[in-house]
C-alpha cells in the first residue's frame, strides 16, 4: 500500500511540473503523453494483483483482455 501511494504522489508531482512549465495565460500545455503512463501502471498493479491472468485483470478493470495485451506489449 505504501509503494501505491508513493507512486502516486510521484505522478502527482509530475503532472504539477508539467502543469507549471507553460504559461497558464499564453500556453496550452499538452499533457497528452501523461495518460498512457497512467493506464500502464493500472493495469500493471492490477496484473499483480492478479498474478499475471490477464482475463481476471480486464474483468476487474471493465476492459477488453485484448487492450491490457496491447499494453503488456507496449513494454
């Protein structure tokens, strides 16, 4: 539980840096690359969760088995 919330707090401090390098009345900041981090560590965690069977994890996640292999294969 204490490497989930760190891991957290990690990616909020990351998404706060992003967030603070544009120019909040000028720039339009593209965090568009943040969001593919985030599910792969969801579905991650939830493989272990399920040690590894990768129908459980889709079904705990409400997603197609197909998407968390197209993720597993990303790494």
């Amino acid at each position: 539980m204490a490497r989930i919330a760190l891991e957290n707090e990690v990616l909020r401090r990351y998404f706060r840096l992003q967030l603070a390098a544009y120019d909040y009345h000028s720039e339009t900041p593209d965090l568009s690359h943040i969001l593919p981090v985030v599910k792969r560590m969801i579905i991650k965690e939830t493989l272990i969760y399920t040690l590894g069977n990768k129908t459980k994890a889709a079904k705990l996640l409400g997603i197609n088995r197909h998407t968390i292999a197209k993720y597993c294969n990303l790494e």
